[in-house]
C-alpha cells in the first residue's frame, strides 16, 4: 500500500506511464549512459481525494545548480507575475514595513517587481542556477530548500511575513506538513499563504496527461486543499481560477477562523462535486483518455512521416518528456526541438533523446509541421512564428485534442 502523503490514507493508482527519465535531465551525449528511470504513476488518496504521485524522486536529483527551466522566458507569464506582484503590494503588503517570502523563486520573475517597489522580501529558491539569476538582480534569494527548520531560521533573522507565496512550486513538494509548519512559523497572525499550481479540473478537461511528471507530486482541487489545510491548522478562504499554464488556481490559505471565507471557495467546492471531480470513475475515465490521446497522437505523427513530411518539436518543456516517453516519440518522428533556454540547447531531451536547438534556427528551412509541445504558450509562439504559418506550415496539438491547426 502507497500512504498518502498528505492524511496517510491509501492511495488507490489510476494511471501508470511506467519507466519515465527526470522531466528536466536535459543530457549532454556522454551522459546517456548513466540516465536516472523511476515509475511515473498516479493515484488518488480514498481519505482525502489528494491525487499525488504514487514514487518521489529524492528532490536533490530534480532542483540542483544546474536546474534548466527560467521562469522570465514567457513574456505571458513575466506580465502575470509582475501583475501578481502589484496586486500583493496594494492588498497583503499595503501595511507598514511588510516583508513577503517566495517559495520556489526561480529567477525572480514575481519578486523583482516587489523589489522595485523596496519592500522586504526573501525568495527560497535551491536551485543555484536560477537563484543566481535572481541574486545578479539585487534580489534577496536564500539557496535552500523551504521546510520547517528554513522558516525559522528566516523568522529568527527577518521576524514574521504578511505573505508566503508560491508559484509552480508547492505541488512540487511531497513534504506537506513540514511546509506548513514552516509557513505556520513564518507568518504573522493574520498573515496568508497564497500558491498556485496546475488545476486537477483542468487536466482531466483537457486531457493534459502531461502535466503529469517527476517535479508535479501533487495535483491540487478546491477539496483535496481545504482538506489539507484544515489538518494543519488552516482555512482555503479564496480561490481564483488563473488562465496561465493550461489553467490553474490560486488557493489562499489563513490560520484558522482568521479570516472570512469568500464566496468562491463555496461555488469551485459546488463545481467540483457536481462534475464529480474527485471520484473513481473520473480518473479512470481521464486515464483512457489518456491512451486514446497517445494512439490518435502516434497515428497522426506516423503518417505524415510515412508521406514524406518534417516533424520537428517547440519547447524542451519538462512536459513533453511524459509525452514523447510515454507515446514513443523518438527522433525519426521529431527530428528535434527548438526552444529559447541556452541551457537546454545542445542537449538530448529526457529520455527520448531529441536533439535541442536554438529557436532562432526554426527558420532555417521551415519544417512542415510542428509538435507543439509548449502548449500553455499557443499565443505567445505562434505570435512570434506567424511567419511559419504564413509559409504554409502547421501546427499539431495534443491538448486538448489531437488537431493540426
Ligand atoms: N515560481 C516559478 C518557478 C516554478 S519552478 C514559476 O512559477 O515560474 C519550481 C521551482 O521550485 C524551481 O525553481 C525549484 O528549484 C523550486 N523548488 C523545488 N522544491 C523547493 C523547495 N522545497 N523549496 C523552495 N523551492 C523549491
Ligand atoms: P513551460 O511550458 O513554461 O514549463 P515546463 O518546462 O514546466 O513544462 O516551458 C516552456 C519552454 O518553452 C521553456 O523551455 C522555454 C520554451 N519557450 C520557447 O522556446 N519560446 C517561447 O516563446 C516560450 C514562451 C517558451
Ligand atoms: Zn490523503
């Protein structure tokens, strides 16, 4: 039996995609050889419905001084954060010397602005890589990871936060109860604890299996968090639905009885039940899915290369390492992958080992189709490809159907 990591429950698995590489292991050729494998699979907890992953990479194979992935490389999601940012610093920080703390910080896309601004703050960001990014900014970073004995020593030297803060972060940490009493440590009475991940609903509405991967441990609902927070000491007084990443929510948290509920939290818990979100039937029903997306994938991908077509991919994103390791897509598919990261470039995807190129390079000849596997970004790089349409080539999308558009 796999406990829950969250309530110890049992967690019952609803999908398997087997051996999976680290999303984010982009691989140097030499480096093959000796490439890490675990389980990918998923479940769901039959205490307090948390969906979770049923094996946990230890996180110092994942979040290292090489971690590739830089948080600045949308120009859509530099704008949410910087928006994120005005809106903590007229709400939760509008009071006197108020001072935030950001879980997973990465290179400083939220906190920035709050510097602009000179309000205290503190990114805890463990991957040097990024947090160096941050730092050459003038942004205050601590190399760690956040957990119970961090908080402290941050409340120790600092004194107590309005607002933690996390983006793309919490759902990537099993470690739940030492987080919150960390965040519990932390933060003044009356202060929140605001994260934002990917939506269960979401995923399951479109099918977008490859959110699931090494980093995502946790795939959050409205009912599997209020569950969460209640069991250690807190209340979901808001939830927001947020357009970013394929669709995620912004949960807030306070101590418990400190704040009011809003109403949304009532309407998402009334939305979940009524499309029984949280149930068997559900996630089974999103794991064939699942397969058929993988078989129309695969098919479609065959025969345009059976008819003499080039394929190639668009975003080293940690995401497509479940979709081409799980769907088999190997480079006599996609004969390789443009993104904009120079740290991905030069480098062997996970797994299935897709060359990365630059994506100034897209251009040089056209492909005649692409695989987007960037898809959170549509707008922003097919903005900056029109061209490519333009010149009669196409895109492929995998979610939340398989289509050529
Ligand atoms: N907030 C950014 C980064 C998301 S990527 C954004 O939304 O774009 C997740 C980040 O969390 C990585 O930079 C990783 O190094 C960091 N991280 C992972 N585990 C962590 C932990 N226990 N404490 C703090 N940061 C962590
Ligand atoms: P993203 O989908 O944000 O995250 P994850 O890796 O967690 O799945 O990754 C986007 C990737 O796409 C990243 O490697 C940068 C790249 N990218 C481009 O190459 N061009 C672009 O215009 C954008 C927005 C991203
Ligand atoms: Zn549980």
């Amino acid at each position: 039996m796999v406990a829950c990591r969250v309530c110890s429950g049992s967690v019952d698995e609803f999908l398997d995609f087997g051996r999976q590489p680290l999303s984010d292991a982009f691989l140097d050729p030499g480096e093959v050889e000796k490439e890490f494998f675990f389980r990918l699979a998923v479940g769901m907890c039959g205490n307090c419905t948390m969906v979770q992953l049923m094996e946990e990479v230890p996180r110092e194979r994942m979040f290292h001084d090489s971690y590739p992935y830089f948080s600045s490389g949308s120009s859509v999601m530099r704008q949410h954060f910087e928006s994120t940012a005005e809106e903590f610093l007229r709400t939760e920080l509008a009071g006197p010397d108020p001072f935030i703390v950001e879980i997973g910080s990465n290179d400083g896309v939220m906190l920035r602005a709050i510097d602009r601004a000179g309000v205290r703050h503190l990114g805890v960001e463990p991957s040097g890589s990024v947090a160096e990014r941050a730092r050459a900014q003038g942004i205050a970073v601590c190399t760690e990871f956040f957990e119970a004995d961090t908080a402290a020593a941050i409340r120790a030297e600092h004194g107590p936060a309005d607002v933690v803060y996390a983006a793309n972060t919490f759902c990537h940490i099993p470690y739940v109860e030492s987080i919150f009493r960390g965040v519990d440590a932390l933060l003044k009475p009356d202060g929140v604890f605001v994260f934002e991940d990917p939506y269960l609903g979401e995923i399951v509405e479109r099918t977008s299996f490859d959110q699931i991967y090494d980093e995502h441990f946790y795939f959050f609902t409205a009912r599997s968090v209020r569950a969460m927070a209640r069991r250690f000491g807190f209340d979901l007084v808001d939830v927001r639905r947020l357009p970013v990443h394929g669709g995620e929510v912004r949960y807030t948290l306070a101590r418990t009885g400190a704040r009011r509920e809003s109403p949304a939290v009532a309407e998402l818990l009334a939305e979940e039940e009524r499309k029984g979100l949280a149930t068997r039937a559900t996630v089974t029903g999103f794991a064939t899915s699942v397969e058929r997306t993988r078989d129309e994938l695969m098919t479609l991908l065959r025969g345009l290369v059976s008819d003499g077509r080039r394929i190639v991919g668009y975003g080293a994103t940690a995401k497509s390492a479940t979709v081409t390791n799980y769907c088999g897509i190997s480079a006599d598919l996609v004969s390789g992958v443009f993104d904009t990261t120079p740290a991905k470039q030069g480098r062997l995807t996970p797994g299935a080992h897709l060359p990365v190129r630059p994506a100034e390079e897209f251009t040089a000849p056209y492909p005649d189709y692409v695989l987007l596997f960037a898809w959170n970004h549509a707008e922003e790089i097919m903005a900056k490809e029109r061209a490519f349409r333009e010149a009669g080539g196409r895109w492929i999308l995998y979610t939340p159907k398989v289509q050529v558009v």
